[in-house]
C-alpha cells in the first residue's frame, strides 16, 4: 500500500497517529516532550487530544473512501467482472482494517458502508454498533476478499506489475486472524493460519536489524505494509524516532520513543537491545546515556536520557533527508507464527509446539530460547509471548521489538 497523497500523507495513519495512540498509552512507548503526546506517554489524555482526535478521524476518512469507491464502481461498466471483483476485494481489505483499528481502539463504533451512500441522511445521528454487529461484518468481508484476492502479483492480467504492496489473500487471512485473536475464538485462528502457510509465500527474515532496514522495503516475511520513499511519498518517521544530537542520525527531534525500563528487559545477548540508541556521544560532545540507578543530575560532559530512541524507525544507514523512506509493516509473518504459538497454548496448555514457534522468531536475534514446556506454566508462558511479541505490528505491529 503506498501513500495517495504525496510527501508525508502517511503521517496521518500510521505512520504517526496510529501509533502514538496505541504504544504511547502503553508502558512501552515513552515521550518527554510536552504536549498531547505526553499525555498519552503519562496516560493523562482527554478527549481534546489531538492523536485520539486524528486518528478516529482519518480510521474514518479510509472507511469514507472505501465505501464511496464500493458504491460507484458498479456504475463503470467498462470493468470486467474479474475487475470488479479485484477492486471490491482490495477496497473491503482496507475498510476492514480500518474498522478493526477503530474497534481495537474506541471499542463500539458507528457501522458505515457503502448502502447507507446510495441514500445518505446527512442529519441520522446513528448510534455505535456492538462489537459482535461489526465483527460478524468484518468477517464476512475479509472472507470474500480473500476468496477473491490472488496470493500474488506476479503475471497477473489486471495490474501491468508485481505491485508488492498491494493487498493479497495472505493479507486478507492475515487480518482475518489478528481479527479472532482479538475476540478470543482459538480454533479458528489456528484453521486460518493454516491457510495462510498452505499458501507457501512467507518466511522469518533471517535477522532483525536487516528487517527494519530503510533499504529493505519488501521480503517474504511481509504480508502487508504501508511503503514510502523519500522522495515521492516519504514519511516523517526518522524526525519523530531519531534520537537527540546524533552524529550519524542528525538533527532528528527524539518525539517518539521507548521506556528504558522496556529496554533494560532485554538481555545483553539479545540483538534486539542493540536496536537502539542508548549510549552515544553528541554531536555536541556530551555522552548522552541512560541515568545510573539512583542518580538524576548528570556529571558534567553527560546527559541522561530520559528514554531511549529506536532505530525501527530511525536506521543509520537511511535517509538524510527531512523525509525518509521507512515502511511501516502492518501485517507481518512473525506476527502470525506467534499468533499461532499463543493460539495453541489456549487450546492445549504449553506444548513444544507452541515453544518452538516462539523460539524461531527469538533465535534471529540470539535471545535466550525458551526451555522445555513442562518447566512453563501458562500465565507465565503469555508473559513470554507478550515479551516477544511487542513491534511485530507497529512501533506494529505491536509485535516483537519496537
């Protein structure tokens, strides 16, 4: 998926807003700028809070454009039926995941599709949906989609290229899972993942660091992502995640970034920790580091951060323009094998199974792998699923680091 409006558009989603309400109001995400992100950082938001504000207005704007686009393109009658079809599938895709945001985030919404554009009552004050309304919709949705979308781009008549970013029947899977993940129905997670793998379309990149890569904007671990480059669609992404008076990630604002208590919860052998810019010296020759324990007024030639910037989004070797070309993943494979990891766990109680899955994704960044199930018990076995799955699927996935 690229961005429609040019330079920065992606700001507006999720490259910015979608995130700032999702991890900042974690203990994950941290902000000491001032502002409304800090209010979400200190879980001290209102409803004048301009990233709640935005981002329930742009979920919509999608939905708005979605059902606009449903409701007229049956008036084209040049489109053959495998067009329609295609452009129907696409469409619905991202109006499901826009209602899944909307859901995961407000809880019940306002259920608008494209019947209530063919005859609008521009003065109905239509109440929110329940979740169960909007679910048993959303469902049907992406099951057509899916059934409609092909597993890829490669030689197909309707598009003149392998367009990577556009939306396949792994995506619409994809989404269909994290969707019965969220309402807790196990067992028919697991049956959709299996469609997914009998797909034989991803993979776990083989590391971490090479995933996150400014220069790597498509591998087989990526279902779905929202692309940029700097010069036509570029994002904002390294000002808001770069850190402070970086001599190699220059002038870069340190906005968003991530608690040093999530940070020290990495172990030294873990790749992932190295994710991140946590003790460097300045550009303006000060060391700019994490406080001692205890301490808070720094000596002199130091400066304690007050959190930690991630180079998720801020890659070293990327952009030194004012704007980058980071993706953002929004679907990725690694989500789903913990999906099935966790999925599997509730079903059947820890098993090596759901171990093995876990430890594949930690073993490309030489974490500690889990030991044998029978030394783990369930509560504890969430935790560590939880642990491993933070940045899968944002600062996204919100899966695995951020």
């Amino acid at each position: 998926m690229k961005q429609p409006s040019g330079i920065s558009d992606s700001y507006q989603y999720y490259a910015g807003f979608q995130m700032a309400i999702t991890d900042f109001t974690t203990d994950i995400g941290h902000s000491f700028q001032s502002g409304d992100i800090s209010q979400l950082s200190d879980a001290q938001w209102s409803t004048n809070n301009k990233y709640l504000n935005f981002a329930y207005q742009h979920q919509y704007k999608l939905i708005a454009d979605a059902n606009n686009a449903l409701a007229n393109i049956p008036k084209i009658k040049t489109l053959t039926e495998a067009q329609t079809n295609q452009y129907f599938s696409e469409i619905k895709f991202l109006r499901a995941l826009a209602y899944i945001d909307l859901t995961d985030e407000f809880g019940p919404v306002i259920l608008i599709t494209e019947e209530e554009m063919k005859n609008p009552d521009y003065t109905a004050k239509t109440p929110p949906a329940s979740l169960e309304t909007i679910n048993t919709f959303l469902i049907n949705d992406l099951e057509t989609a899916a059934a409609n979308l092909p597993v890829n781009y490669e030689g197909k008549a309707i598009y003149p290229t392998n367009d990577v970013g556009r939306v396949t029947k792994g995506a619409a899977l994809s989404l269909l899972t994290k969707l019965y993940m969220r309402e807790h129905q196990w067992q028919k997670a697991l049956e959709t993942i299996q469609k997914i793998e009998d797909l034989h379309q991803y993979e776990l990149f083989p590391s971490y660091a090479g995933l996150f890569a400014e220069s790597n904007k498509w591998c087989k671990e990526s279902i779905f992502s929202a692309l940029a480059d700097a010069l036509n669609d570029g994002t904002e992404l390294m000002n808001h995640f770069g850190p402070l008076n970086n001599p190699v990630v220059t002038d870069r604002w340190q906005y968003y970034a991530v608690s040093w208590s999530f940070w020290n919860s990495y172990a030294p052998n873990d790749e992932r920790r190295e994710m991140f810019f946590y003790d460097y010296k300045g550009s303006d020759g000060l060391q700019y580091m994490q406080a001692p324990t205890g301490q808070t007024t720094p000596p002199a030639g130091k400066y304690y951060l007050p959190d930690v910037a991630t180079k998720k989004y801020a890659d070293p070797a990327g952009s030194k323009t004012y704007y980058d070309g980071h993706g953002i993943p929004i679907l990725r494979y690694a989500d789903i094998v913990l999906c099935k990891a966790e999925a599997l766990n509730e079903v059947n109680g820890p098993t090596q199974a759901s171990i093995d899955l876990i430890n594949s994704v930690k073993a490309r960044s030489k974490a500690t792998l889990l030991g044998a199930p029978a030394l783990i018990l369930k509560k504890p076995f969430a935790t560590k699923f939880y642990r491993n799955v933070v940045g899968n699927s944002s600062l996204n996935a919100n899966a695995e680091q951020i």
